[in-house]
C-alpha cells in the first residue's frame, strides 16, 4: 500500500495514477489520499513506518518537511531540499524528487524540446520552480533567469543553476526559447486564480515554449494566450503523470507503464 499525503488532497489524480500503474503491473497493490494538514508531517510519516507503507506521494505544502524528516534523501532531493516521494528502502525511509525530471519527461513527449544550449524562464520561487531550475541546467539549458515576486527569492532558485542561473525580469520571456509558469496563477479555484502572472503572455510569440504546471484547467488562460500568440503550449497534465510513474518505478522496482497513466489521467480529467 502506497499514500499520497497534502493539504487539500481530494482533488489529487495521483492515486487515479498509481492504481491505473499498479493495475497494469499486475500487482495487488493500491493508492489512497490522505489529508494531513500543514505540521502534521511527522505523524504521517510515523505512521508510513508503523503501518509499513512502501512509498508516500507528497504533495502542497508538505515537500520540504518531507525531505527534513526522511532517514536520508537522494542527491536531488537534498539539493532541493524538498521531497515530492518518500520511498521504503529496507529499514530506511529515503526522500526523493520526481518534479524535475517529470517536467523534462513530459516536456519532451508533447513537444520534442530539449533545453541543451537553449534560454529559459521560470516564473515562481516554489518548490516545483526549484525542481524545474535544477532539472534544467542539469539538461544542459545555457542560462535560466528566475523570476519571482521578491528579488531575494528568485536570486535563492537561480543559485541552483550555478553560473547559468540569474535573477530574471518578465522582459526576458520576450528572448528565451522556454518559458515555465510554475505558480499555481490560473489554477480552478485556487488562491491565485486571479492574480496577474509573474510573467504575461502577450510577450510570447511564435518559436517559444510555454509552459504552466496547472492542469485543472487543462488550458489556462495565460496559456491560451500564448497559443493565440504563436507559442507552443504545454499544460501541467503531463509533469503530473510522469512524475508519478517515477515514483512508481522507485517504490517497485519496475518499469512504469507511462501509456497506462496517461490514459487514466485523461478519463480523470474528463469525469472529474
């Protein structure tokens, strides 16, 4: 048995993800959501260890916490100091980051982009923006400028880049070949929904990638923007899954059957 622990977490696709996974290994395994409200991590990784869990999905606000209170964490999940999974390796309970390699996973399926010797832009100071930053320059992008609604933030996620991360303005959207969205402005519902963008759309065109983690809606309206403007879009539907079939493969051992996932995240979205 696997959780996916957040605040809230009812709307979650992830265990959807997991069990259609699970189904398709042919293993008697199941997914369920549990709501653990902000500090109340620990207990529900002391119960992880007392019901012998195999893996938790870690979801809002509890990443960092996660990572804190892991036995260790991989290389990744350290850097970040965040942890969207939490793993069973024999007596230890180890922290990982699946964010970053989802984004660039889902990133390359739905568009063929590879940010080897390319700019990027990434709007948000959060960990999934941290996640995205360091999964970028680890791909080779030759600079990525962060921007964030306080310098100090967006100077902290640019530092994970090293010499090819710097503090950025909206203005570089205009002159980069992606540009990531990772705030959740345009999500339904959410605190945010109608907040201005860290980045507006109208300085996109065609030849760019733009990027936002939200997938509820599947088409956000900055992301419609873009689209109307030229640029190649991406909604968050596919970070979400692939992300997921990582952890799947971290807590089994075993490939994840990606085309299985995709079909259940697609019929969630159309019933949820």
């Amino acid at each position: 048995m696997v959780g996916v622990i957040g605040d809230p977490v009812a709307h979650s696709l992830s265990p959807l993800l997991h069990n259609a996974a699970f189904s398709a290994l042919g293993l008697d395994w199941v997914s369920v959501g549990f709501p653990v409200p902000a500090g109340q991590v620990g207990a529900a990784v002391s119960g992880m260890r007392a019901l012998g869990l195999l893996g938790l999905s870690v979801t809002m606000p509890h990443k960092e916490a996660a990572a804190a209170l892991a036995d260790r964490c991989s290389p990744t999940a350290a850097r970040l100091g965040a942890a969207n999974c939490l793993a069973r390796e024999r007596s230890e309970i180890v922290g990982h980051n699946t964010d970053g390699q989802g984004f660039l996973d889902a990133l390359r399926r739905a568009t063929g982009f590879e940010p080897e010797g390319l700019g990027a832009v990434v709007a948000g100071a959060g960990a999934a923006a941290r996640a995205i930053v360091l999964a970028l320059v680890g791909a080779g992008a030759r600079q990525v400028a962060v921007v964030a609604r306080t310098p100090a933030r967006a100077g902290a996620v640019a530092a994970l880049a090293g010499p090819a991360g710097r503090v950025g303005v909206p203005g570089d959207a205009s002159r980069s070949d992606l540009v990531v969205d990772a705030t959740p402005v345009g999500m339904a519902g959410g605190p945010a929904e109608s907040h201005p963008p860290l980045v507006p759309a109208a300085l996109l065109g065609p030849g760019q990638v733009a990027a936002s983690l939200v997938y509820h809606p599947l088409i956000t309206p900055w992301l419609a923007t873009a689209s109307a403007r030229g640029a190649t879009t991406l909604g968050g539907l596919g970070m979400l899954v692939h992300q997921a079939a990582a952890q799947i493969t971290l807590w089994t051992g075993r490939p994840s059957p990606v085309e299985a996932m995709w079909q259940s995240a697609q019929r969630g979205m159309l019933t949820g």
